[in-house]
C-alpha cells in the first residue's frame, strides 16, 4: 500500500505546483505590469525546473513497480503517471533544456517577422525548431512513427493515419459544401453599428451565465488571445472585445467556458491526481465547439441573442431573428484559420495538418513551405495568399513546438458532432430553453456523459460511451450541410 | 568558485518561488474566485513544502562552509543564507509542521470568537500557539533570551530589552502630548459628505503617481486589508474605500506606495538573492510610515489634496486649507490601533509588546491577558474597554503566531522620525514640490539612501549611514510635539 500511497502523495503535489504554473501563466496575460516580463520569465523558469525534476523523480519508476492500485481510478492513475514518466525521461535533459530555450526565444522572432511581412526572417528558426522536434520525435517514437509521437502528447492514442484517413474522408463534402454556400444566390447581411466594450463585456457575462458558467469558482478578464485558464474549483476564462464585432467577444466567451465547463465539471476527488483534467485537446475542444457552435451557433439560441442585442445596443441592422441566424452563422472567403466560420475552419486544420506531417517526416523542407503553404491553399480555397502574415506566418504553433497539435481542432469538431447527435436526442427540449437563453439540458447531458470523468476514460472510449456509437465525421457532416443548406437556401 | 556559484544559483531559483508564493496570496486577497479557498489552501502547501525544502536542504551547509564570496554583496548574501539556514535548521521539522497547522486553524477561531465577542472562546487556542511559540522561540534562542529570538525574524539585530527602553523614553512624552491635545479647546472638524467609491479609486490613484509609484512594474487593487505584495519588476499595492471616509482610501494607498516603492527601489543586481528585500519589517515600515504621515499628512500636501478633494467630491464641508489640514490630523479616542492618528498610534504598540513579552517570558498567562489588556488600557488611555472586539480581540497577530512583530511597528515610526530629519535637511525644496502634488525630492533621498540598499546593511547601520547620526526617539517626539502643538494651538 504505501508505493501507491507515495506516488499518489508525491503527484498530488506535482499537481498543485503544476496549477500554480497555470495560476502565473494567467496572470501574466491579464493583470500583470507591463514592465514585470523578465521577472515572471525567471519565476516560470524555477517552476518548471522543479516540475522537470519531480516528472523525472527516480522514486516515481520505484513507486511505479511496486504499486498495487486498488480501484479503477487508481489503476488509470498509474497508466498516467507511468505515461508521462515515461515520456519525460525518454527526451535527454539536453534536448528539453535546448527546446525550451529555442522555443521561447523563436516565438519573439516569429512575432517579429509576422509583424515585418517577412517569413525568410522566421523560417531558419523554425528549421532549428524542426530539427529539435524532430529529435525530440526520435527519442518518444522509440522506433515508431515521429508525428505520432507528438501527436500523442495532445490526444493520446490517436494516430496520423487515422487522422488522415479521417480528414480524406470529410475534405470533398466540406470542399462541396463550402462551393455551393460561397456561390449561392443569396448571402447573409453584416451585422454593422456601434458596439461599445462595456455593453459587449455585460452581455459576455449574461452568454457565459446562459451557459452555465461557475462564476463562484471563476472570473473573466480580458486578454489579447483570450482562453481558459485552471481547474477544480478555479477556472478563469478571457475575452476580448472587437469593437465594431460584437461576434468575436460573445462567441470567444461562449468558447472558453465551454472549456472551463469541462474542467470544472470533473469530479472532485480527482482534483490533484492525473484524472483531475481534461483528457486530451481534442476532447476539450469538442467541449469549447459544441458550447459555441451546436449550442450557441444554433437558431434557437441566437433567437434569444437577438433579442439581446437588439436591446442592449438599441436596435441593430439586422430587425428579424432569421436574418439574424444567418448573420451569426455567415461564411466568406477569408485567410484566417480562427476568424473561419464552421464550414471552412475544417480545411484550415487538414491543409497544416498534411504541412506538418510532411516536415515532421522529413518529406517537405522549411525553405519550401511558403510556396507548399501557398499553393495548397490556393488549391483548397481558391485563393492566393497575399502576405506571410495571412499565410504560413499566422499561426504561433509551430514557432513555439507545437507539432502535432493542429489536428486536435478539427478532432474537437468531430467529437463535437457526434456528441450533439447523441446529446440532442437525449434532450429534446433542449431547443425551447436555449431559446429562453438557457443551456442547461445540453451542458447537463455534456457534465454526466463527459466532463465528470476527467482523465478516468481514453479519448475515443469516452466518446464511444458518450454517444453509444464510433467516432465518425458523419454527424459533423450531415449536421453542417443540414444547417448550411437551410441558411444559404440550397 | 563552484561552492560560490552553486549557491547563489540555488537560492536564485529559491528566491524565484518564493516570490510566486508571494503572488499567490495577492492573487487569493485581490482577484481569486471565493469557491476556490481549498484548492488555493492546497497548492500553497505544495509550494510552502518546496520551500522549507529548499531552505533546510544540506547542500546549503555544504556550500556555505566551502563558498568564498567576492564581493561585499556576496559576504553579505552569504550571512543572510546562513542566517535562515540556521534559523530553519534549529526548528524541529515536527514544530514547523505543528505551527504551520495550529496558526492557520487559530486565524479561523479568532475571527469566529471576535464576531462572538467571546475572548474565552479564543484563549485555549492563543493558549496552545504560545505553548508552540515558545518551545519554537527555546529552539531558535539556544540558551538566549525567548522573546528576543522571535523578534530577530522581523527586525534582525534589535533586542526587547533595546526596545524596552526606547519605549520608556518615549512614552512620557507621548502620554502629555496625547493629554494636551484631547484637552484642547479647539478641535477640528470631522469630515462628512457622500464619497463615492470610484472618485476614491480615481483620487487614489492621483496620490499613487504623486508619491512616484510606478506603474509599469505595479497595479492597484481592492482588497479586504490594504497591503503591499511583490518586488523588483512587479510590486502590487491594493486599497479599500469606506464610502464615508475617503481618508482612509487615501492614506491607506499611500501607505502601501511607500512599502511598493522600497521594493521597487532596490538595486536591480540584488534581484534573486537574500538582498533584494527590504532589510526589517522595522525599515518597510519606516518607509510606508514617512510617505503617508511625514510627507502625506504634512501641511503641503494636506494643501494640494484639499483642492483635489474639493474638486472631485465637488466641495467639502470644510472649506479652508488650513482647517483641512487639521481634520486629516485628528486625534481622537479609540479603541483600535489600526485606526489610531500619530500620537496615539505608538501607545497601542508599547501596551502589545509588554503584553507579549510577558507571555513568551512565560511572566503572563493567557487566562489573566484579558484583565491584563483591558487594565492596561485604562491606565494609557483612560477609557474601558467596551468589548473583546475593541480589546484583546482586535488584533490578529498572536492567533497566526506573530510575538514579536508589534514592536516592528513603532520602531518603524522611530526611524521615519529619524530620516524625516535627515531627508528635510537634505531636500529644502519638498515641501514645495509636496505643495505641488509632487513628493519626488523626498521620493528620490529614500531611493538613494534607504531603498536601493535592499538588504545590504543592518537595519540600524542603514538608518544611521543615511541620517548620520544615532537612532533615537527625539526627532519622531520633536516633529509630533512641534506639527500637533500647531494645529491644536497648544
């Protein structure tokens, strides 16, 4: 009993150091003094280099071999702890020391050459990024495939090739899908008028309480990329305020509560063990899509936020509640993976997702990804890029390490379908309430058959039992062209 | 050099999370949801382990005995190092552990029993902190004076018996004073009017930027207890408004700009190590003490904050600079410490620290401290005690543990005393800046004398150096006896 008893010991505060970390990275996006950057660099730096230390703990392998979990909570925990031990010690010191070094520094010279409109400045950077990646793929894989390596820090078990066969099977509907809205004879108006921040932020608030948010075990504030922040009984979601588009502040709200929703919603005696989080970035933003998308996306609820609206910024352009809809829901071509509406964001995710993979592989080098970049999107949307920072400068991921995290968004969006198909046949007034402003059947359905269980089921077990079905992008699919068609009268 | 290096980069990390523990109470008094008391109770444990950790690792002996410091700065880090080392070494892992548990469950009794008003209900419980406190006080004094080893933790250097009798010396002459001016025949006006909240906030932060806060490494808030949190690039001051006395907004803020700006002052080359703090609670008090009542209640700023007073609020009952003057200098009986003006504020102190050096000398037990209290406070202030509240309830340093910190207060108006005398000499010109709304000339002879040392030099050698002359009673005496013999024409 007293490995286990130890380990548990042991993780629990690793768990309270490591949301402590989590606790400093928000302040740092919201409350603190400009001129503190280098301070709280050192700070996060210290924290890390004791959450570095306890992750590699030798005790751990000990704890490990003599442990003898005694519930089924127990055993997951230590399928966890022994993954991420694993993982940790696999990737040498050196290398660690040298990515973290490398990826903090490129991300000031990506911002910088995003800012100049000039990717050559950027790119021999992230080839050193990619090289340290790729080792750090090499040192996890063991053998086996470098991209799924990475792709498993973020939705464990998943594979490329999965993935990609996933992706095959979506892009030619959505490329269909997205042909016939951009071409149909009649287009959804904009919304325009004058949008004041502080009635913007009210009604962020009344949208993050139609949906449930825990304002006793959270706050919003304001960030520049807003996103949710901490679990159990703290977690803080942000927002940000486009003035002339109210859209951006209330769906990012709706967003990250979905987010925060999700790590609220686990049950509290897994606070402070490996099962106390969300269990991987595709599920969680499953959670943050089906709270902005299905639920908010919907016309029952934009009826109500219509009326809300309208109220609030004493009356709008748009005088009727359908018209509304098809505003709140409109699609345009555009550049920007997070600016895209639900039909094209999709095909953002595939085309890096197929970039990545192949530089991972060592099949495309960094020199040619702009003209890759360029001419797959042409291919996909359409459309030339016209300057780097609408092309491959837009996103921070790969700057910053991320490889083998894009997928995980169009992941969410699968799940997300799946999960509204099942969840609406489970709460068939779940329509009339969000009309009246009130998600609760919906965010219920979603706490019992997701969020409780934290880490406690794999991704895909847990999507499989939710829904009562496999994962499939089918929903998704005969959800979009459903509600598209109906809007874009096609 | 290893030894050297090895330690000053060990206590650098040290440094760097006890700083986040800082930032971690700011967060819990200022912003953190109210649901999240346990998890935060959690992690501050997590991170309170880490440090005592740190603090009595082995490896600090080892380097000590083998470091072989370069510079002034380096032998005193060394001896500060040393210093807690020992300090942290000399108490029982059991008694800190016991400590830690017994002072946080004490605040929780203390607060209950004092909005029951019911001393008897707290006293078991001070009871078993003093047993704690003493046999801490045994450990730490090996063979010295009980009450002198807890006091070195906030005053390092000074002894009871030297504060005894700088109390002596000071107290006829407070007692007269005090006696002349609550038998004045003229009083001033009391302040009245609606104040709201956010012309205090809005005003506050005028007073803020007048005594040089810089706001590119703080922020202010609002919290329950106004305080000071934070060093070097990031040093946060919070504030609260009682809506009918913007008073105590005003000078509260003020009061914390002084500890924030010590902070902020201190060498940038000291930041992470043992120097980057201000050297006592004695000097940090100095420092709030001399910008809120030295140079903040002085007849010139008085001056400038009665026309801002006057705008802001749109008119005061008070209608005349000079009579201004005098209300934010009135001396009234009272119960509470905290609330108390110049002259009395320091007999509140000198009855605390007789009180708690009886009762770690063990001369006073905690059943008679209620008679104790409540006699003593009728022989310095003539009035009864009505109730524990306003007795020996008030206060919440003996439930967490604080003998010895008392002292610290009056001490600290002892040295502001001491460098207001130094500081007008050297700076003609403030009052005229002060009369301005502007305090840079006293700012900057505190950065240069006081601030910027951090903790190189002892408290009394860094007072003294900056005065040239002993540390004494009479120039705090002289400035109270000469500015209230003025206002109240004595």
């Amino acid at each position: 009993m007293s490995a286990m008893n130890d380990l548990l010991a042991f993780q629990r505060q690793t768990e309270a150091l490591s949301s402590i970390a989590e606790r400093l990275g928000w302040d740092q996006e919201t409350v603190m003094p400009r001129g503190a950057a280098e301070q709280r660099a050192e700070e996060m730096g210290a924290i890390e280099s004791v959450l570095h230390e306890r992750r590699t703990d030798p005790r751990i392998g000990e704890w490990l071999e003599a442990a003898t979990p005694r519930t089924e909570a127990e055993s997951r925990a230590i399928e966890l702890i022994a993954r991420d031990f694993n993982r940790a010690n696999r990737v040498p010191a050196r290398l660690a020391t040298e990515l973290a070094r490398l990826t903090s520094l490129s991300q000031g010279i990506w911002a910088e050459a995003r800012a100049n409109e000039d990717a050559e400045e950027f790119l021999p950077t992230l080839d050193q990024v990619l090289m340290l990646k790729r080792e750090e793929a090499a040192a996890l894989a063991e053998g086996g495939d470098l991209y799924d390596a990475l792709l498993d820090d973020y939705e464990p078990g998943m594979t490329g090739a999965e993935i990609a066969s996933l992706f095959d099977a979506m892009r030619p509907r959505l490329v269909t899908l997205r042909e016939d809205i951009l071409g149909a004879g009649v287009q959804p108006q904009e919304l325009t008028g004058h949008f004041p921040q502080e009635t913007q932020l009210r009604l962020a608030r009344t949208c993050a309480t139609a949906f449930g948010y825990d304002w006793s075990r959270g706050r919003m504030d304001v960030a520049v990329h807003p996103f949710s922040s901490g679990r159990w009984q703290d977690s803080r979601i942000t927002t940000r305020v486009v003035e002339p588009d109210p859209f951006n502040c209330l769906y990012s709200t709706i967003h990250e509560v979905g987010h925060s929703s999700y790590e609220l919603g686990i049950d509290p005696d897994y606070a402070f063990t490996p099962l106390g989080r969300g269990v991987s970035m595709g599920v969680h933003e499953s959670q943050s899509r089906i709270y902005e998308n299905q639920m908010a996306r919907g016309r029952a609820f934009t009826g109500w936020l219509f009326n809300r609206m309208s109220d609030a910024f004493d009356g709008l352009n748009i005088t009727d509640a359908d018209a509304f809809y098809a505003t709140v829901n409109r699609v345009t071509p555009g550049f920007i993976r997070t600016e895209a509406d639900e039909v094209q964001y999709n095909l953002h995710i595939m085309m890096r997702f197929d970039l990545e993979r192949d530089l991972i592989a060592g099949r495309l080098d960094t020199r040619d990804l702009v003209e890759a970049w360029n001419s797959r999107f042409q291919k996909d949307f359409g459309v030339a890029v016209d300057r780097p920072a609408n092309g491959v400068l837009q996103d921070v991921h790969w700057a910053i390490g991320l490889f083998g995290y894009f997928p995980t968004y169009a992941l969410g969006n699968v799940y997300a379908g799946c999960l509204n198909a099942a969840m609406r046949e489970d709460t068939p007034d779940l329509d009339d309430t969000l009309a009246q402003g009130d998600a609760a059947p919906g965010v219920e359905w979603l706490r019992e058959n997701i969020h409780r269980h934290g880490g406690l089921l794999p991704p895909r077990q847990l999507v499989e039992e939710a829904t009562e079905d496999d994962i499939s992008p089918e929903p998704l699919l005969d959800y979009l062209e459903d509600k598209f068609s109906t809007i874009y009268k096609l």
